[in-house]
C-alpha cells in the first residue's frame, strides 16, 4: 500500500502548490488596484504564515481596526494564502511581501515605527534584521500552555501580554528578562470586540459550548479531547431535551491523527442527525471565522487547555477544562489551572450533572471572578482597548524619543542594496 500513500501524498502537494499559485495570481491582481501611498503606514502586522493558521489573525481584526483610527495598521503577509485570506476578510490594508526582496523594498516605502507579531513563526527572524522600530510580540490568544513561556519572548523589545498570571508565568522561566520594562500588560482588547450573530433563536435551552483543540504534534501538547471526551459528551447533550450544543473544533483537527480527525467527523454528522430529528433543538456546529458571539452567549463552555481557556475566563461566564487523557501532557499548574473546574474522560457521559454543577455551586462562581481578575485584570467594556491604544502610544513616544536621540545613517538602505 505504500504506492497508494505516495500518490495521495503527491497529488496533495500539487493541490497545494496549484492553489497557492492562484492564490499568488488573484492577491497581485486585487492589491494592484490598490496601491498604497508611500509613508502611510506607522504599524505593520507582520504574518508569515498560510491560511491554515488564519485564526492567530483573525481574532486582531476589529482591535487593529479602531488602532489604525490612529496609527495607520497594514499586514505585512508572506504567504499566498493567507493573503488572499487576509485582503478577503480583514478589512485591513495588506503587503503581500513573499521574498525577502519585496519585503525590503516595501518596508523602505513606509514610515513603519512598531511591528506586531501574532505567532512564533521562525520566519519572524527575517523582519527583526529592522532596528529602528520595535518588534512587540502581541500572541494569538492567552493560555498556560509551555509555548507561553518560551525564551522567544526575548527576540522582541516588548511582549504586549494579558496581565498579572502572565507576568508570573514568565517570571518563573524567563533568565534575566526586565518584565517591568519589556511585558506590558493590556488585557483582552478582543473582548470588547465579540463579532458574528447567534444562528439560533435563543429560548429555555442550556446552551453548551464545546471548544476542543487539535490532537497537537507532540506528548507534551496531547490536550486534545475529541476523542477521549467530545463523542461522549456530545452524545450526552444531543440527547437531551433541555441543552443546545455549540461545537467549535480547532481548525486543525485531525491534520497529524487521523483517529481524531474521524472522531470529528461523527460529532459533526451527529448534530445534522440531532436537529433533522428536532428542529427546534438547534444544536450548532461553528466552523466559520467569527470568534466571539460563541464566547458571550454560552451558559457554559467546555473547553481543553488551549487559548479557549483564557478567551472564555475573559468573558467572565463558567467554564469547565478538559483534563488531558494523555500522561505526558504537561499542565501547567500554577496558575487558573491549579484552581479551575475539571471534565475527566470517565465523567463526559455525565456532562449534564458536571455542567449544573459548575452554573450553579457558589463556591465555583466566586472562585471564577477572582482568576477572571488575576489574567485580565479590568474587563469592564472597552477597558482592554483604552490598555491596548496606551501601550502603543507610549511606544510611539519611545520611537520619537530614540528616533531624536540617534541619527538614522540609512541602514536599511544600506542593506537593500547589498542584498539586491
């Protein structure tokens, strides 16, 4: 059979190559109609990767939407894909800069003062080479998973991070790192940014949100529950006349397992037989690119250790975590995890009476408000906007301070032309 594995290994790589050539074609097409006005720009957004990993970008939409009301924003997209994604959802000016080449000519056009980074892609390390601007690692979302702690922080000159339990959570591994000067905390700007409109009609239901995450590529990241927990919670809710289930799975699901990736599948196929059986159920599978209505309007939230956790804790409405049934995942337990509410794989079937538990146990309400405060600190609407807008324009008053202070002796210019 391994001839057959090798042709479906083939003909994947020429479905990928052949879109992405199209991708290539249709985003040169779209920003050719749009040239940008030189010196535009004061923050970039710089994202090297496809439209696979389009969620890292998708949840900063509408934050770097009201930021650019006063610092004019672009993204700075290396990958074909996830330009197109990018020109076609965000709403955002986009530099589709694929070759080191285009991405010095393009920065050499622009007045670009601050770069946010979303993710560790090791392509990042193409855009620091830039001195004369901050490099501000704003992350994807915020969790205890080990990639929180991870020594790349100090690549940058300042990680914009959620608040307090980050703070710690890097003290306790970052060597020699200022966090007073370098982390600086803002909240959750993407909270006062919910988006999308509930496809329900909401009534008497208990609405359920179940969020796994993907399978992960390694032991230490096993925190995926679909197939230890999802089937048989989702049965549990699907069969029950007082609950509606919204299911989000991570968009990588089953990419390295396939069992995973089939267990999916039945959950899915699942809520279609569920709401032919019973309209008026509702249940929901939630693929589409809006995070937030998901977050707001769940009673509770099941989710696994994943930046779910602390998109939800966010919000300030019960949740309950998966525990990994896998022994080699590592949990962090310092922080909200040492203290949360958790779904073990044997009680999943009994998710009903866990759920009611976590809405209605006191204890479990006032325990929630504190970690709600620790992670995020003010959640008041638009209080995490005004700490984002703050963090920027004291790093722009930065730049004019440095920028006067030391000469630009051209740089950049300098190695454009060495490298052309």
């Amino acid at each position: 059979m391994g001839w057959a594995s090798d042709l479906r290994a083939a003909s994947g790589l020429l479905r990928k190559a052949l879109d992405n050539r199209r991708a290539v074609q249709q985003v040169r097409r779209r920003l050719a109609a749009n040239p940008h006005p030189t010196g535009r720009y004061q923050v970039a957004v710089y994202f090297a990767d496809g439209a696979v990993n389009m969620y890292q970008m998708r949840q900063w939409y509408k934050p770097l939407a009201e930021l650019a009301e006063t610092w004019p924003v672009v993204v700075l997209s290396r990958v074909a894909t996830g330009a197109r994604a990018l020109v076609e959802e965000s709403g955002l000016p986009v530099a589709f800069v694929p070759t080191v080449r285009d991405l010095e000519r393009y920065v050499a056009t622009q007045d670009i003062r601050v770069v946010l980074y979303v993710n560790q892609n090791t392509r990042n390390f193409q855009m620091f080479r830039y001195g004369r601007r901050w490099h501000v690692f704003i992350n994807h979302g915020e969790s205890d998973k080990m990639y929180m702690t991870t020594n790349q922080f100090k690549a940058y000159d300042y990680a914009l991070i959620a608040g307090d339990a980050a703070r710690e959570r890097l003290s306790r591994v970052l060597w020699d790192y200022d966090l007073d000067t370098r982390a600086i905390p803002i909240g959750r700007p993407q909270a006062d940014h919910y988006s999308g409109a509930l496809p329900y009609t909401p009534d008497d239901r208990t609405v359920v949100l179940y969020a796994p995450t993907w399978e992960g590529d390694r032991p230490s990241a096993l925190y995926g529950s679909i197939v230890s927990h999802g089937e048989a919670l989702a049965a549990t809710l699907l069969a029950s006349p007082r609950h509606r289930l919204i299911y989000r799975p991570h968009p990588r699901s089953g990419v390295v397992d396939a069992q995973y990736g089939a267990a999916n599948a039945r959950i899915i196929a699942a809520i279609a037989a569920a709401n032919a059986a019973d309209p008026a159920a509702q249940h929901v599978f939630d693929d589409g690119p809006d995070l937030g209505w998901q977050l707001a309007s769940a009673d509770v939230a099941i989710v696994d250790i994943s930046a779910m956790v602390y998109d939800r804790l966010a919000a300030d409405r019960p949740l309950m975590i998966t525990r990994p049934a896998h022994p080699a995942a590592l949990v962090d337990t310092h922080g909200y995890l040492s203290a949360c509410d958790w779904l073990d794989a044997d009680a999943a079937a009994d998710v009903i009476a866990q759920t009611d538990r976590v809405l209605d146990d006191p204890e479990a309400i006032s325990r929630l408000a504190y970690w709600v405060e620790h992670y995020f600190g003010d959640t008041s609407p638009g209080a995490p906007t005004a700490r984002f807008h703050a963090a920027i324009h004291g790093l722009m008053d930065e730049w004019e301070t440095w920028n006067a202070r030391v000469p630009d002796e051209g740089e950049d210019e300098a190695e454009l032309d060495a490298d052309a």
